[in-house]
C-alpha cells in the first residue's frame, strides 16, 4: 500500500508540474494546506477520494490521472490541450528530421494506423 501512495504522490507532482502550478496555486485552487500537498506528493500522506477531485478539478484532469503511472497527462482545458499538442508535434518533427526512411515508413504507417486511413 505505501508503494501505491508514493506512486500517487509521484504522480500528483508529475502532474502539477506538467500543469506549471507551484504547491502554494495547487493549495489555493484546492482548498488545500501547501503542507499537505506537499506531504502528499512525498507519499507521506494518503489523499480521500475527495481530495483528490479537488486537486484534479484544480489541475483541470480527471482523478483517474493520478492513477495512471505511466500514461499521457492529457488536460481538459482546450487552451491547454492546445498547447501541449504543439509540445508534441514540435517534438516529434525534430526527431523525424533525423529518421531514416525505413523508420519513416514505419512511423507513418503507425500514425495512418492510429487514424483508421490506413490502406
């Protein structure tokens, strides 16, 4: 049980810097104490469910979020969507750039089948 706290916690802090919110704006939007958010995110706390719709709310994420230790942190907030969908595609052109053309057909066979266009 104290791994899957320290995973949750891990995971608010991922989350929250993803978000660019300090511990002091998490807290406020929250109606938390900054002391337990940051007890929180060491793992030395142990979050309600309803704490956690409040910081997820204030995150503009879902809780289940928290949850997911190795998935895409994905926003609600269309501005914010907006800018991480630049991040990615940003990223991913300076690596294609770099690709050789057996990868690039690779990743474009991927991308057309992720699109459901795919021949």
């Amino acid at each position: 049980m104290e791994d899957l706290i320290k995973q949750v916690g891990e995971r608010i802090k991922q989350i929250r810097k993803a978000a660019k919110v300090t511990q002091e704006k998490l807290a406020e939007k929250a109606g938390l104490s900054v002391e337990y958010i940051s007890r929180l995110e060491r793992g030395v706390g142990q979050p309600s469910f309803k704490t956690l719709t409040l910081m997820a709310d204030a995150l503009d994420v879902t809780a289940r979020d928290f949850f997911d230790f190795n998935g895409p942190i994905v926003f609600r907030d269309k501005r914010q969507e907006a800018k991480q969908r630049k991040e990615y595609i940003d990223a991913i052109s300076s690596e294609i750039k770099t690709m050789e053309v057996r990868e690039l057909i690779a990743v474009y066979n991927v991308v057309m089948g992720l699109t459901g266009t795919a021949e």
